[in-house]
C-alpha cells in the first residue's frame, strides 16, 4: 500500500527533525557545535536504513534547515556567519542524500515473466 510507504517516510522524517531539535539546545553555547552535523549523519543513516531512502533524503533536508535557522550563528536566519559551520553543514547534507540513497531500501520493481 502506497499510505503505509508515507506514513513510515513521515515517520522517519519527524523523528530526524526531533532528534535535530533536541540535539540543538544541547550544543548551541558549545564550541563543538559545527561537528554536531558530523554527528548527526549517524542519525540520518539509520533513519535511511529503518524507514527508506525518501525518509533519509527529507530527513537530511529537515535536520539541516533546524541547525541552521537554530544553530548556528545568526539565529533565526538562513545565513550562516562561521565558514567551518557552513561547510560542515553542507557536507552534511551531501553525504546524508548520497548515503540515504545507496543504503535507504525502496521498493522493487515488480517483475513480469512472460508465459
């Protein structure tokens, strides 16, 4: 059923943008907050093995958007003001889609054999 691939995707990509957003007080005042995207590319793998790919992919794209609005340094906006956070965010993104996609299962294909 195609309902039960989102409800999982969605499941998947609401618990990566909570655990982003619990993840985001803890380290804000910390000075190891521009690898906590490092980091968190161990919660984007698992949630791509658990709940899919597509789940990864949004899942990678919600995180990051909470730690740079929440984050980093301007708060509240999409700018980012340290250039080691900026790259590290970056990197973070590209390595959570490309790894969502090669270890993230999706359906298969349905095979026709003919008579």
């Amino acid at each position: 059923m195609a309902r039960d691939g989102w409800l999982r995707s969605s499941l998947g990509v609401a618990s990566c943008t909570a655990v982003a957003a619990c993840v985001t007080p803890v380290f804000s005042g910390s000075e190891l907050r521009s690898v906590v995207p490092f980091l968190f590319l161990l919660v984007i793998l698992y949630v791509a093995l658990r709940f899919g790919n597509i789940a990864g992919i949004l899942g990678t794209v919600c995180a990051a958007l909470v730690f740079e609005i929440f984050l980093f340094e301007p708060r509240l906006s999409l700018a980012i003001s340290s250039p080691a956070g900026r790259n590290h965010l970056i990197a973070m993104v590209v390595l959570g889609i490309c790894a969502s996609e090669l270890l993230g299962r999706r359906k298969t294909a349905a095979v026709y054999k003919p008579w």
